[in-house]
C-alpha cells in the first residue's frame, strides 16, 4: 500500500475486538514512533506501553469526554515527552502520535489519538490525571495516548471527495 493509500484509509477507530495485537505488530507501531522526527533531533519523547486492563480503565477516566474508548482497547501508547529536553515537545509528541496512527493503519489495526494536553476531568488538569496514574514526574508533559486494537468497526477509508481543495492557497 503506498503512503498516500494509508492516509486515505486512516480513520479512528473508537470501539474494538478481543483479538490481541502481536508483539511483531507492536514494535512495529513503536519503531515509527521512534522514526519519527523530532526539533534538532533532540528525541524528548517516551512511549509508555499500557496493557494492563485496570490501567487502561483508569486512563479512560483521565478527561472529561472521549477517553471512555481506552478501557476498550488491548493496548494503548502514552506519548510522554521531557519538557527539560526539548521546549518543542508538543510538535514531537505530535508527529510521534500521527506516525503511529498511520503505522496502526498500515498493519490493519484500529486506533484513536485521545488528547490529553489541555484537556481536564472534574477541573483537574487531564495531564496531571495521566502523570499520577502512570508514577511519572511533573516535567513530563503528555500531548496524547494512542488507543490500539483490532476492529470490526473500522469506518471506510476516505476518497477524494472528502478532501477541501479550498484549504489550499498558492501564493505567486
């Protein structure tokens, strides 16, 4: 499948099946993760792998809204950047979620980007949810969490239609 095929075909996936995913198919989500560019290639981020059950229901509760799907999920990747590494951790953070997303969709795995930065649950800071429940300290920042799971409800690709050409402005 070329690259251009597996964007049209990335969607989120917010409900999935039993099946696990394999260890071969997780390192592969994992290593573009780590193939993912970063700011002066500096390299701020962490990838914490969630596969305990009870952890994943906790992180489901980490904001107020659309986060309910982790508890579903057979893994999930907290995307936990150093914010004394790098002071671009959101972008690195970001570009390491989307590579994953888009490896996730290559391999035919479901999966959902749950943003946790600036998000909160009950006025508490989602962030500071996420550090606790994980033990992690307070410099590390947390954009989002990437939900992984096989699916059968996978939505259909895109197709051309759905792209807004009006988006795009040449400058002569």
């Amino acid at each position: 499948m070329s690259l251009i095929d597996v964007m049209f075909k990335r969607r989120s996936t917010r409900k999935f099946n039993d099946e696990n995913i394999s260890k071969d198919e997780l390192d592969l989500i994992l290593k573009s993760a780590l193939l993912a560019p970063t700011s002066m290639n500096r390299k701020p981020c962490n990838f914490m792998v969630v596969e305990r059950t009870e952890t994943l229901k906790e992180l489901s509760k980490s904001k107020d809204h659309g986060a309910d799907l982790i508890a579903g999920a057979n893994k999930a990747i907290v995307v936990v950047a150093d914010s004394m590494v790098a002071d671009t951790w959101i972008e690195d953070s970001s570009i390491a979620l989307t590579h994953m997303h888009l490896m996730a969709t290559e391999l035919d795995i479901g999966s959902c980007w749950v943003q946790i930065h600036l998000r909160s649950k009950d006025g508490k800071d989602s962030e500071e949810i996420v550090r606790d429940i994980l033990k992690i300290d307070g410099h590390y920042r947390i954009v989002g969490i990437l939900a992984l799971g096989h699916s059968d409800n996978i939505p259909k690709p895109h197709d051309e239609s759905d792209l807004d050409k009006n988006k795009i402005h040449f400058l002569v």
